[in-house]
C-alpha cells in the first residue's frame, strides 16, 4: 500500500526509465547482478562431521551475485553426491576435493585449497 492511495494525492507509481505507468511500461526487466566466476575465488576444505562423516566445503563465493542454489546444484550431479547450502557454505557428501576443483575450473572459477 502506498503512502496516499486512495486520496487525492495519489500518484501510481512510474517506470524509472520511459516514465510510463508501471502497468503499461513494456521496458525489459533487468537481469540480476551477476559477479564473473573468473572474479572470485572458492576455498576447498574437507571437514569431519558426526560420526566420522566427512563432507566437501566450499567458502569464499558471496550469495550476492552469485546463483548459489544453482551453483550447488550442477556441483552434485557432477559429484554424483548430496549437498546442502549453509549460510554462504556449499556442502558435499564425501571427499569430493578433486571433483570439485575441476568442476568450478570448468567454470572459471579460481579455486584454493
């Protein structure tokens, strides 16, 4: 609900770019803010879990600028492994170091550890 709707006051909200009313603007929307792989850096670590499980974790790629759900995705099946995303954390089942590193390579991601 706007500030003044509904009284005299009322102005409907316009495009920022043609100035036409936001119901009949026909601008393309604006894709979303996307950072270059080759711009960012993942850090690889393989940390023990309960009961001795071990996992794959990747740190170091913002959710700002970045699909990490997507991200996360083609990382299992590649891996043929579960995941889950934790925080800003990519977690794979298993030792999946060597995975990994080639698959975000393959990307264009710089990769440490």
């Amino acid at each position: 609900m706007r500030l003044f709707e509904g009284t005299p006051f009322d102005r409907p909200p316009r495009c920022e770019k043609c100035d036409q009313l936001e119901e009949e603007c026909i601008c393309p929307p604006e894709p979303p803010f996307r950072i270059p792989p080759e711009q960012q850096t993942a850090r690889l670590s393989i940390e023990k879990r309960k009961k001795g499980k071990r996992v794959t974790v990747i740190r170091g790629l913002p959710a700002e600028g970045n699909d990490l759900p997507e991200l996360l995705k083609q990382i299992k099946d590649r891996c043929g492994a579960g995941g889950a995303l934790k925080d800003e954390d990519l977690e794979i089942q298993g030792e999946q170091l060597d995975r990994v590193r080639e698959t975000l390579q393959q990307m264009g991601f710089k990769v440490k550890g």
